[in-house]
C-alpha cells in the first residue's frame, strides 16, 4: 500500500472494469457482453473528459449553429461529445439502438453491428456553461432488448424501472462516474495516471438531511403557487436558519452536489413549460436517486412504470434528501 517515497499508493487498486466483472460472476449465465459495454461506455466518458480538458486549446468553445431536441444551440463541444459516444457505442457490436439528446430521431446500429443492449444519452449535458469552465457532464442508461424481432423506435418506449444501467460521468476538478447496475450507487474517480477509473465513493447514501436548494429561481414568475410557497418556506422558515442557495445550471453538476451534500434540486414545471423542461432522458439520474432511497418525486414514480414514455418527452423534476419533504416538490 505504499511506495519508497512513504506515499500511500494503492496496488490493487478496484477499477470500474474489476467492480463490473465481478458482478458478472454473481450471474453464471452471463455472457460478458454487458461488461464490454460498460467498458466502451467509459471509454467514451474518457474521450470527452480529453476534450472537455482540451476544449480552449482546441477552439472547441461557441456554437455550432445547431439546435437539439431539446431547443437548445448546440455547441461545438457537445457535436464532438455526441460523435465520440454514438461511434464508441456503434463499433461495440453491443447495441441496436441509441437514443441522443442531440439527434431528431432514434439511431438504428447497422444490422451487421448490432447487438441486444439500447442506450439512451445526453452526452454532454450542461452545454450553456462550457464556454465559462463550469462543471458539465454525461449521462446515459442502458436498457436490453426485450425480444429477438428487428429493433425500431418503439423498443426505446421503456419504464426506467427497466435500465439495467443508470449512470452519469461529471468533468470537473476531477471525472466521475456515478453508476447503478441495480445494486446501490457507486463513484469512480478517474486517475490520470494510469488512465482507469477507481472506486473512490462506495455504496453512496444521500444525507438524510441537506441545507441547500437549488433551482432557477429566474423563472420565479413563472412557478406555480405550490411551487412559490414551497421555495418562500425554504428562503423565509418560520424557525430556524433558512436554506442556502445554490444553482450551478449544469443538472448533473446540481444533482451531483445534492448527492454529496443533501439538500433539494428542483426543475419545476412553468406556465411556459407546462410539463417540465427536462427530457426523460434524464431518467438515469432519476433511477440513480432511486436506487438510493431517497427519491420522491410522484410524478416521475407513476411515469417511471408506465410503458411508451418517450425519451423526448418533456418532465418536471425533483431530488430532495428524505427528510427534505422532497414530497413537496
């Protein structure tokens, strides 16, 4: 555990890669082609944390003169990041689908490169704060094929509580992967160094209780009058300190701060946007939360198990730690 030096050096250090093939062991019918995908998915993760590092020196910054699914101006980052995961995911010979925030329409892997997994992404998620060094991130989940009969768009219709993989990777000080393959929720932190990502945040709890929300609070005017007392409350408490205030606009920047400090994120529904601005593309992180407990968010539980919600489709959100009241949100 320890060099000449005196610094302590891990040498068996637990990679993404050894966390994941040991999991494959606990099922013995197991092909391993879960475990390649895994593989290939952090690949990608580690090729858009390059360029993300490199976007400045490489005039990645500013936009592409394209607007996604979402409405949003597509920067040259988030063309680049979009690029690395479907040809990554593509040339895996693992996946018949994929599903993009920044594609109009579904993906269909060439029949000769297909295989049974379905992968849904937002690859570079955050886009609005590239250009200011912000925290920004990925998220995808990966659902498998329900049948042996040709893939089309339908196959992608599915409940979250089918993923059999919800994860995002978060480039900041540091590149994270938080990941759920249905057995709780673990970091990995990638090391330069030698290039792996290593479990540095076993089994992840959120706090029972945080002191932070966070939530454009721009779009005040907008809020619904539950929604604007619930916010007052946490602003202006009849007892006790009132809560801080924190909102990055990179969700899985907020989500991940959430996580780590307990607390309250939320992406309300608006009279301009009725049902929500967030895509159910999302939905990987919202499994995440659930994975750990502490998720109550009605409206996504019913939608979550109910077949045919489009991946395009439009949801309010809410994280909360338990003792949150997140069912407020």
């Amino acid at each position: 555990m320890s060099s000449s030096s005196g610094q302590a050096i891990d040498v068996e250090p637990l990679t993404l890669t050894r966390f994941i093939l040991a999991e494959q062991k606990k099922h013995p019918h197991a092909t391993g082609d879960f475990t390649a995908l895994m593989n290939f998915i952090q690949t990608a993760v580690k090729a858009v944390s390059s360029a993300v590092r490199k976007a400045g020196i490489h005039r990645l910054f500013g936009i592409s003169g394209i607007a996604n699914t979402s409405g949003d101006e597509q920067k040259k980052l988030d063309v680049l990041a979009n690029d690395l995961f479907i040809n990554m995911l593509k040339s895996s010979y693992l996946t018949c689908l994929l599903v993009s925030e920044e594609n109009d329409t579904t993906i269909v892997v060439e029949p000769e490169k297909q295989g049974k997994y379905i992968v849904c992404f937002d690859p570079l998620d955050g886009s609005s704060n590239i250009d200011c060094l912000v925290s920004i991130g990925s998220i995808f989940g990966v659902y498998r094929k329900a049948d042996d009969e040709p893939v089309t768009t339908a196959d992608a219709l599915r409940p979250g509580t089918e993923l059999v993989a919800a994860g995002y990777a978060l480039y900041g000080s540091a590149t994270m992967i938080v990941l759920s393959i249905g057995n709780g929720v673990n970091g990995f932190m990638l090391d330069p160094a030698i290039g792996e990502f290593i479990l540095t945040e076993p089994d992840i709890k959120v706090k029972p209780r945080g002191k932070i929300y966070s939530i454009n609070e721009g779009y005040s005017q907008y809020w619904d009058q539950a929604t604007a007392k619930y916010v007052e409350s946490k602003k202006y408490p009849k007892s006790g300190k009132p809560y801080g205030a924190r909102y990055i606009g990179s969700m899985v920047a907020d989500v991940h701060r959430t996580l780590v400090y307990g607390g309250i994120f939320m992406y309300p529904a608006t009279s301009e946007a009725p049902k929500g601005k967030l895509i159910m593309m999302h939905m990987p992180v919202l499994q995440l939360f659930q994975q750990i407990s502490y998720l109550k968010n009605k409206r996504y539980l019913k939608q979550q198990g109910k077949p045919g919600m489009a991946s395009y489709n439009n949801v309010a959100m809410g994280l909360a730690s338990y003792n949150n009241d997140s069912d407020k949100c």
